[in-house]
C-alpha cells in the first residue's frame, strides 16, 4: 500500500497524507527486510555478492544501506564488465530499480548516500530544500568540485549510473518528462525494465521529438539539458565507453577524468593527434555524442563552457544561450528533405541498410542535383548542406572518412602544412601518389569543389575584390554549377586581381588537369561524349585533346552530324582557351621544355602565356623536343588563331570592332 502511494505522491494534495508517506518511508528505507518483496527477491544476491548476512537470528554484518548500496554497485559492476563474473538475477535487478526509484524524492531515503554525503550536503546544498529530488541535482551539480569528498562523489556516481540504467531513479526527470514521454511514445508502461526505460533511449528520442520541430515543454528539456550534461561530464555514466574504450582511456587518457576531459582526449585521439582509436570505442563515443547532442548547446560540454567562458561572455554574448548551433540546425532544416528523399524518419536512425553518415550523404547527393536531374534539396536545407561542407574543407580534421583513409598520406607528403586549408591542397598536390581509398576520397571532395567553388572558404576570402567587382552576378546563385569558378579564370589577370586570389585559381586549374571530372561544368556538358569517345581516359588534358581531334577530324571530313554533341563542343572551347593561359595547363609541353624554361625563362612570370612567348622568341636556341612541342603549338594556333592567348588579349579590343578582326589577323600573319 505504500509503495503504491508512494507512486502517486505527487498527485496527493494532502499534506498530513503527504508527511506520513514520507515518514513510512524512511521507516521502511530503515531496515531492507521491510521493503516488501526485496528480501526474497535479493535474498540469494545478497550472499553470492557478499553484501551481508540475511540469517534471521544473526547480526546484520551490514546496515540496510549498505546492504542496499553493495547490490548497486553489484548491478552497475556487471553492466560495465564484457564477462561478469557474477551475474544481479533480474528479480533482484528490477528490486533495486524500483527501491532507487522509491528513495527519488527525498535523499534521506538513499541511507549509504545520506550518510555519505551529509557534510557536503551542508557545504555545497543548504540552503536547497528536500524533496523532489532537489538535493540530488544539487549534489550532481557540485561533484566534481575540489571540496567534494570522495565518499561522497562515488555514491553519487553510483546513483547517476542507476539513473543511466532507469530514468524513473530520477524523480525530477521522471516527473518533468511524463507528458512528453507518452505523446512521443517513448516509454513503455507495461516493460518499465525494457530498453525504454535507460536515460539514452529517453534522450534520444525526446531530441528527435525536438528536431522534428514538436513540442516539448520548457521543464522537461530544462531535465534533458542537466542530464545529457552529466552523461558529458562523465564517462563511466555510460557503461558503453568503459566496456569498449578501457584500453584507449587507460592508454592515452588516464588521469583526465573529471568535467568531461576524457570524451575530449578521446576526440582527439579520433581525430589522430594522440594515436588510434578502436572502432568498437569510435561507436561508443559516437553513439554517446548522438544521446547527449552538445552541439545544440554549448553548455552541455562543460570543457568547451569552461575553456570558451571567456569568448562567450564578449564576442558571442550577442547569442541567446541554447540556441541550436551546427548539426542541429542542420537536423531542424532537413528533417523534411530527409525524410522526402532518403527514406528516413529518425536522424540517428542507423543499421545495415542506413549506416551512420548515410543520411547526410544522402542529402549531399540531393544537394547538387539540377533541375533535369529530379528532385532537389529544399532551399533552406540546402544551406545548411553547403554550410557543414564549407565547414569541413576548412580543416582535414573534420572530415573524418577523409583523416582516417588520408592519415598516412597526410605524414608522408604534408607534415609541413599545418594551416587551415593546407592539408587539403597538399593532399590535391600529391593527388597520383596517394594510396587509393584516400585518393579516391580527395577525389570526390576536389569534384565536389568544382562545382561549388564557395566551399574553398581561404580561396573565396582572397578573391572578394575580384568577385565584387566581376563575378558578383554568378555569386549570388543559389546554385553555382562551376560559373563561379569559370568567372575567376577568366579575370585572372584583371588589375584588382591579388597574388593569394591567383595562385589559389591557378592551383585548382592545375588540380583539374588531373581529372577531367574537377571540371564541373565541363563534366556535365561532356560526360556522355567521353564514355562514348574517349573511354578510359582521366586526365583532363588528354580528354580534351581526344575530343578536339574528333571535332576537328569531323570538320575536315565535312561528316554530317557531329560526333561530340554541341553542348560539349562549346564547354570544349572554353576549356581549350583557358589551358593556353598558363604552360603548366598543357602538361606534354610544359615536360618537354622544363629545362628550355629554366635556360632563356627563369625571369618569367607563369600565367599570362609570358612563358610561351619567351619560348617563341627564343625558338632556334630550343631543345629539339622542345623545338617540336612549340612548333606544332605556333601551327595549332595558325589554324584556330583564338587558341593565340596572347594575340587575343594584346588585340580584344580591336576585335571587338566589326571590320577589323580581318586586318588584325593579316597583321599578325
């Protein structure tokens, strides 16, 4: 009968009802033989684990508290060890449970934490009134202070990991949460043991409830902030991380256990500055991240609140505390387009068929669909796509697929590039000498690139004036589809154009040489072009030369219809054009007259087709393979006089005039 006032204590209006409740409790809590069931329930468990005697007749070797806090960390041991070696029988599981559950309210009721924790209840909590589990958090809230004692901070650990196990052991959040619990289905009243029942389910589910943009009320995320805390403050609350990173946190992380240290020596060891990381721990800790969701605010991570106090309180104080920040902006954004295009509901919904990152690669490939190519990312989620892509090309380090298969690669050819943005560029550099899962992984992120420029986030700081000035038309597109780019190559040479803009245009030319497909819009007009003619070629500069020598044999020859389509004939213009610019775009010349360049060009600028000209002017002292390479180029140019970089620019303007390009052509001939 008490038990069963005790379940609805918090709708007895009755005070005098009220305090006698309260006090058949504690009379009950006095001695564990008067808890109705536990003794036969626990009886066998209280001898295989030596919590002691239950002999009638003999003298407890125990006091009901100890007894009772004994079968806890009997039942927390098993949860945190691969092979128990003895084994909380589930009678006496849910026993405890359910006694941890009934001493909620009032912390006099848990007797080993009471006694433990008397003194710092006064230091830490007197002025907190009991009840409601109102000492409980306080005590929570000051474990990790340096004044707090070490009895008292391993029986409140002991009670956080009951709480872990069953989110009824915490009276505020039970009660906070009831409502939304059961208008989300998250709980399952008739299997109040089941997995339902462990903190992490509530968590996660009650978050996904959050992004999909319902209701939650105000007390309960009040509940799931304090403890989606704890679970970050502390890592052996989350039986997971001990049972599979024991060997990482003692190898690489001991002595960093308080304020959530140890989750981030295991974020850096992810991220291959302390070593490797296990991918039963990686689970783990990513599992753990997904149920404490500290990027929808940045005090559930103490560590970052505390190291980052000082920034936030100046800079950032602007921003309203527990505004959702990265990926949950993301989640609120595109939970629709998920759902619509990937076949999710849940965002952490994971298994064979929907790995975990599949959703956001889903939505990547949505992203950068054209209008011909089917259903697209809604505008907003869109965003938010582009924004944790932009985010990522800043720094390797984000990216994880691309650290993990790239860590070698990263040592052997870009140990000196250490600033934000280098790794990336030196990694697009040694693009023929990676190991081919991190060649292929650069791949994608450098095709990507080429169809939205903006993700370079140094190389668009560096080209602002050029692009204000002469490309702020095609940077305003929602969709950029490589115009961006194109804009930039083609005012390379303007006036405001600086050193750090060039050389970052240059490079991603350079880059695209070594793969027709970093070409984005050349790729799209000439994909079906190049299966069809010119299969199994990859590299830029031979693609073009294999379709220009179609288009050309196809003119001389009168043929009927063209064989490259003309989409693809006039994106083939504009990438012929563009490679006379610069000698290093057409690789078998630049090779054949490196040390030609070196003799009679050391002096010259790159760019502006200076090298070619000094070439040209100096063509009877040549190399003989050299000699050859230029010669054929001067013929190549006699015959298409557009493909003359030099002769185009000295004279645009002159061409521009109607009647005068014949004469000006005569000129040069």
């Amino acid at each position: 009968m008490v038990s069963c006032l005790v379940d609805h204590r918090g709708n007895i209006t009755e005070y005098q009802c009220h305090q006698y409740i309260t006090k058949m409790t504690a009379i009950i809590f006095s001695d564990y033989r008067l808890i109705c069931g536990f003794m036969d329930d626990c009886k066998n468990d209280i001898n295989i684990l030596k919590c002691g005697s239950i002999r009638l007749g003999e003298k407890d070797a125990h006091s009901q508290g100890e007894v009772v806090s004994c079968l806890e960390k009997g039942l927390v041991k098993e949860a945190e060890e691969k092979e128990p070696k003895t084994q909380v029988s589930e009678l006496c599981k849910k026993a405890i449970l359910r006694v941890a559950e009934l001493s909620s309210d009032d912390f006099h009721l848990d007797r080993h934490l009471y006694f433990s924790c008397r003194d710092d209840r006064e230091r830490f909590c007197e002025n907190t009134q009991a009840g409601e589990g109102r000492v409980y958090k306080c005590l929570f809230n000051h474990k990790f202070e340096e004044s707090m004692s070490e009895k008292c901070r391993e029986a409140l650990t002991t009670r956080q990991k009951l709480i872990a196990q069953d989110y009824k052991v915490s009276y505020s959040l039970a009660k906070s949460c009831k409502s939304d619990l059961k208008k989300y289905r998250c709980n399952v009243e008739n299997l109040p043991r089941s997995r339902e029942a462990r903190l992490s389910y509530l968590l996660m589910c009650l978050e996904s409830a959050v992004h999909r943009g319902r209701q939650v009320s105000s007390e309960c995320q009040g509940e799931m902030l304090d403890y989606r805390r704890m679970l970050m403050e502390d890592f052996s609350l989350s039986p997971e991380i001990i049972l599979s990173c024991r060997g990482e946190i003692e190898h690489h992380c001991s002595g960093l256990h308080r304020k959530g240290r140890t989750l981030h020596c295991l974020m850096k060891v992810v991220r291959g500055e302390k070593g490797n990381l296990g991918m039963n721990c990686q689970q783990a800790l990513q599992t753990l991240i997904q149920e404490t969701d500290p990027g929808a605010d940045y005090r559930i991570d103490r560590a970052l609140n505390e190291a980052c106090e000082s920034v936030i309180q100046t800079a950032c104080k602007h921003i309203r505390s527990g505004d959702p920040m990265l990926d949950p902006v993301l989640y609120r954004k595109c939970q629709g387009d998920a759902s619509r295009l990937c076949h999710t509901h849940g965002w952490n919904e994971t298994s064979e068929l929907m790995p975990p990152g599949a959703v956001f690669s889903c939505l990547y490939r949505h992203a950068y669909r054209t209008e011909e190519q089917g259903r697209r990312l809604s505008r907003e989620c869109r965003a938010e796509v582009q924004r944790i892509l932009h985010q990522r090309a800043m720094d390797v380090k984000l990216d994880p697929a691309l650290q993990d298969k790239c860590l070698i690669d990263l040592g052997k050819w870009c140990s000196e590039k250490t600033e934000t943005g280098q790794e990336l560029e030196c990694l697009q550099d040694h693009l023929d000498d990676l190991a081919v899962e991190c060649r292929d992984i650069v791949g994608n992120l450098t095709e990507l690139e080429s169809e939205d420029i903006q993700i370079e986030a140094l190389l668009m700081r560096a080209c602002e004036p050029i692009i204000q000035n002469f490309c702020h038309d095609v940077a305003d597109n929602q969709i950029d589809s490589g115009d961006l780019m194109e804009c930039l190559i083609q005012n390379k040479h303007q006036k405001d154009m600086n050193e750090k803009c060039a050389i970052g245009v240059t490079h991603f030319q350079l880059v695209q040489m070594k793969d027709f497909r970093f070409s984005y819009k050349f790729k799209m007009a000439c994909k079906e072009d190049v299966l069809k003619l010119c299969p199994n070629i990859k590299k830029k500069v031979d693609v073009v030369i294999c379709l220009s020598t179609t288009v050309r044999n196809d003119t001389l020859q009168e043929a009927k219809e063209h064989r490259v389509s003309l989409k693809c004939r006039k994106q083939l213009r504009v990438e012929e054009l563009e490679m006379t610019e610069d000698i290093r775009l057409e690789p078998d010349l630049y090779e054949a007259c490196k040390s030609d360049i070196k003799n009679y060009c050391s002096t010259v600028q790159y760019g502006n087709a200076q090298i070619i000209e000094c070439l040209k002017e100096n063509k009877k002292q040549l190399s003989p393979r050299c000699h050859q390479k230029v010669f054929k180029l001067q013929e190549t140019e006699m015959m298409d006089p557009e493909l003359d970089y030099t002769l185009m620019r000295v004279c645009k303007q002159m061409i521009k005039i109607p009647g005068l390009y014949l004469v000006v052509l005569s000129q040069e001939l």
